[in-house]
C-alpha cells in the first residue's frame, strides 16, 4: 500500500530532522530562484550587452566611413578569408574619389571572387585606409541573445551547485544525527552495550 508523505519535512514529526527542514526550504528557494532570479539576472546583462555593443557600434561608426571604390587590383590566388563572421572576402588594391584631395587609392577587403573593375562598397579609417565594416544590427542582437543565455544559464549553475552543497551538507547531518540516535538506541534492541 502507498502512503501520503507528501510535505513530510515541513509536518511536525518525529522522524523529521532539522536538515530535513533546511533541506526542504532550500528546495523550494532553489526552485523560485530558478524561476524567477536566474532569468532575471540574464535579462539584466542582455540589457547592458545590448547598451555597450550598441555604444561600441556607434563608436565604430564615426571613425569610419563608406564610399563606392572601384576594384583596380586582383584578389590573390590565396584561400579567401571569412572577415569577423561574414563572408568570405579578399585584400585587393581599390580606386575611389575624394573630395578634398581627389583620386585615392587603398587595400580594402571586398567580396571573394570580385573582379577588376567592379564597383564595391568599401569602409576606410579616418586615415583613408581600409578596415572592416562596423557590426550591424543583427551582431548586435547576437551578442545580446548570447550574453543573456549564458549569464542566465551560467546563473541557474551557480544557483544548483550551491544546493547540491547544501544538500550534502543536509544530508552528512543528517546521518550523524541518525548515527547519534542509533548508538542511543541500540543497545535497547540488541541488548548489546555500547
């Protein structure tokens, strides 16, 4: 037959033990914790990820600018690279004209397998050089998303092993309580001295 023990650590018992109480009561924090604190903490630094890189896309942006170059050189015959997470692209030699001090040229990084002649989209420094184009919105969100996940499951792990560690520690007191009451008790049942 079964029997309803369901909330046993929390009766008045006398089987129940004051680690069973903290057990208990750990159990229940750990688990609102989980809930409620765990995602909390991630949506805080998802916020602030977003807010930085957002601050860091701007910064990026006002020390470069775009302009429409001309390829003039030819990409090398060496594997093309894929540039932080986007395409693959290449190093090639880049014409454009500026207005203050006319034509100019540059290496830029440009599309793998573009071809002389072809106008491309190019990002220079405020020294006329070529850098990589800033982080748009999506890596933005990306590294928003990331952040958040994993300070929040990062969070709930903290949150875990400090209950295995309470638990453990519930339960070594547990059996020196039940080893104390034994060595109490036994001598009653056994008719053994202790």
């Amino acid at each position: 037959m079964r029997s309803r023990v369901r909330g046993w650590r929390r009766r008045p018992s006398p089987l129940r033990r004051r680690s069973d109480v903290v057990e208990a009561w750990t159990l229940l924090a750990v688990a609102v914790t989980l809930v409620v604190v765990a995602p909390l903490v991630g949506v805080f630094a998802a916020w602030w990820a977003h807010d930085d890189a957002r601050a860091t896309v701007k910064e990026r942006r006002e020390g470069r600018r775009q302009v429409r170059a001309e390829v003039v050189g030819r990409t090398s015959n060496a594997v093309p690279m894929a540039y932080g997470g986007r395409r693959p692209s290449a190093n090639v030699t880049v014409r454009w004209t500026d207005p203050a001090n006319g034509p100019r040229t540059a290496t830029a990084h440009v599309p793998a397998g573009t071809r002389p002649g072809e106008t491309v989209d190019v990002w220079l420094d405020s020294r006329g050089r070529g850098v990589a184009p800033p982080p748009d919105d999506t890596a933005v969100w990306q590294h928003t998303v990331t952040i958040g996940v994993c300070v929040t499951v990062g969070t709930g792990a903290l949150i875990l092993l400090g209950h295995t560690v309470v638990r453990h520690t519930a339960m070594s007191r547990r059996m020196a309580e039940w080893e104390a009451e034994w060595a109490h008790t036994e001598p009653e049942w056994t008719g053994r001295r202790a």
